[in-house]
C-alpha cells in the first residue's frame, strides 16, 4: 500500500490519541476505587496530605492521581491540593445508589486485564483468551478463587439492583404469579420486581457460589417469605411449573451450543403456558457510532475476550429460541440510556420424548 501523501488532520490524531490512551483511563479509576479515594471525600473536601495517610500512599504521586481524576471528573480541585467529589465520582462511592465501584473493580482488575492482554490470540484463533491467559475457563477461576468469586458476585448485584427500575419501565410483571430467575445470583433483581409486585412469588436459581448471598439480600429486601433460593446447574435443570422465567445477561456468557443446551432445560421445566423472558443487549444488524451501540459491541468483545460468548442480534436470538423449543413473541426495548432488550417467547409443544 503507497503512503499517503499529506498529514492527517490534526482533529484525528487527537481523537486517535484519546483512544489509545483509553487503558490510562481504566487504570486510573480502578485505582481510584482501589483506594477508596471517593469514600473518603463522601463527607466533603480534603487535602493530598490527608488522602495520603489515609490511603497508606506516597503523597506527591497520590497528587498526580488526583490531577488525573479531576480530568476525568471524577474530582474537582477548588484550590491547589484540596480536592472534592463531582456528581459523576459519586458512581465510584461502594454506597452509593446506582454504584458502578465493584464493576470497575472487576473489568479493570489484574484477571480481566491480563485476558483484554491476549485479545490477539482470540482473533487469530476463535479461542477464549481467558482460557489461554489462566489455564481455565473464567467460571472455573473464580469458583477456585472464592475472593475473586465474592467480587464477581457484588459487581453482577450491584448492576442488578441498578437496573431494577429500568426493567420495571420495560415489561409489566403484573399479570404473572410465578416467576423464575435463572441465573439470578444475589437475588437483587427479582427482589426489586418482587417488591414492587406484593402478588409475585419467586425463586431464585443460580449455582452454590451464585445464590450464596441471595437469602441475605431476599431478607433485607422484606420478601423472603415470596420467593425461595435454589442452588443447581442451569445445564440440566431448572424449577419446574412457573408463569415465567426470567435470564438476565445470561446467554450471552455462553457460545451458541451452550445457549441452546440453557433454553431446552428451561422449555423441559415450563407449562404449555409459561413464558421465557430474555433480558440482553440487542447487537444492532449494523453498526454505527452512537454510544448505545459502543456499549453493546465493546462488551461484545468482552463476552469473547472473557467467555467465549457474544452479543446476537434479534435474528440470533430468534433462531437460538427456535432451536430449543421457543417462539419470539416480542422485543421490548428498555428505555435510554439502556441497551437492553426484554425478547419475550412462549414454549412450542414438541411429540413426547423429542427435543425441539
């Protein structure tokens, strides 16, 4: 290829600039929350010196830190030194309603980092970098890692109570008795739906490490007397009987055989009546640049840097839910910022002893 003959237009370079550095970004804030810097500025300002004790650092180099979170508005600097909170440092606060803290913890950590660090060999080889940076599959790690586990689990519960309202907003609960979240964890989500619908029994379904704070959460919630936590293995089966079954972000950790193998254990435990409800990001048929779609095909990335899964579009799911047994009734878009979608489907009946 000949070069090219004239310089780029300043205005790219420096927009180019701003994506490679993107790695200085993450950093910087996974530090941030490292420290607790945002906790410790939750009841007003404080000088370098202050946050430097407090966070066991080296002070000038803790200033540089700050200088660069004030860029990023996380902080604001009112006067040389002394720095405060804004409105956007406030998501990094771990007490804060609608924390963002564990998710930057989780995606910006040594594990995540060092399979993003392999994305090359995934690209060349269709194989999970995950895999090849630590031996094992991401589930596999963190079930022999009970730390990582733990903050796995807060950062998928502090997601779920965040996005409560928001599915809510999308798709109306009112008209069901029995609801199943497959997949549910901490039980942040369906508490929140169960809570907001007095009639609504649950239960909650995940693995033993999964639901292993979901009686805590259902509890704190006050609706523990309407909804149950079962522990098992979403491969080969699920609670039998409900009016619906709810899978957030679920298919996506999984390849296409995987998923197909998740929904026919799922049309196994539902009545001809039953529906399945699929709580995901929709991949657009094309991309364009809007943020809502950079969201969606940067976690893309993720789901096969990480897992081995992958966005779909409609067509894709629509065709996977045909695989095992389902038809897409519907798509409901969940209101903005959000980039999820609730695709609901109904069972098909299937001859006695076939699959789908």
């Amino acid at each position: 290829m000949a070069p090219t003959t004239s310089n780029p237009q300043p205005g790219l370079r420096h927009r180019m600039q701003h994506l490679v550095y993107g790695f200085f970004t993450a950093q910087t804030l996974h530090v941030a929350a490292r420290l607790r810097i945002p906790d410790l500025l939750a009841d007003g300002k404080a000088d370098v010196a202050a946050l430097a004790e407090a966070t066991d650092t080296h002070a000038p180099s803790l200033r540089r830190l700050l200088r660069a979170l004030v860029f990023l508005e996380v902080l604001e600097e009112p006067e040389p030194g002394i720095f405060v909170l804004t409105e956007q440092g406030e998501l990094l606060r771990s007490d804060a309603i609608g924390s963002m803290r564990e998710l930057v913890l989780l995606l910006s950590g040594p594990e995540s980092w060092a399979a993003w660090g392999q994305l090359e060999h995934s690209v060349r080889t269709g194989e999970v970098a995950w895999e090849h940076a630590h031996g094992q599959s991401c589930f596999a790690y963190l079930a022999a890692n009970p730390r990582r586990q733990a903050a796995f689990n807060a950062a998928m519960a502090e997601g779920s109570r965040a996005f409560v309202p928001t599915l809510l907003s999308a798709y109306d609960f009112s008209d069901l008795e029995t609801v199943v979240d497959v997949g549910g964890g901490s039980g942040d989500l369906l508490a929140g739906v169960l809570a907001a619908h007095p009639r609504l029994r649950g239960t909650v379904f995940d693995t033993p490490d999964g639901v292993a704070d979901a009686a805590r959460t259902l509890a704190a919630q006050g609706v523990a007397d309407r909804c149950e936590v079962r522990a098992g293995d979403f491969f080969r089966s699920v609670p039998s009987g409900a009016d619906a079954y709810l899978l957030k972000s679920v298919l996506h950790d999984w390849d296409d055989d995987q998923c197909v193998a998740v929904l026919h254990t799922v049309h196994r435990a539902t009545r001809p009546d039953s529906r399945i409800l699929l709580v995901e990001s929709v991949m657009p048929p094309t991309v364009s640049t809007s943020p809502s779609v950079a969201q969606v095909v940067m976690n893309d990335l993720n789901m096969m840097v990480c897992h081995g899964g992958r966005e779909r579009t409609v067509a894709e799911f629509r065709e996977l839910l045909r695989a095992a047994g389902f038809q897409l009734e519907s798509v409901a878009p969940c209101p903005a910022p959000s980039v999820m979608c609730v695709l609901e489907a109904t069972p098909v009946p299937v001859p006695n002893g076939t699959q789908p």
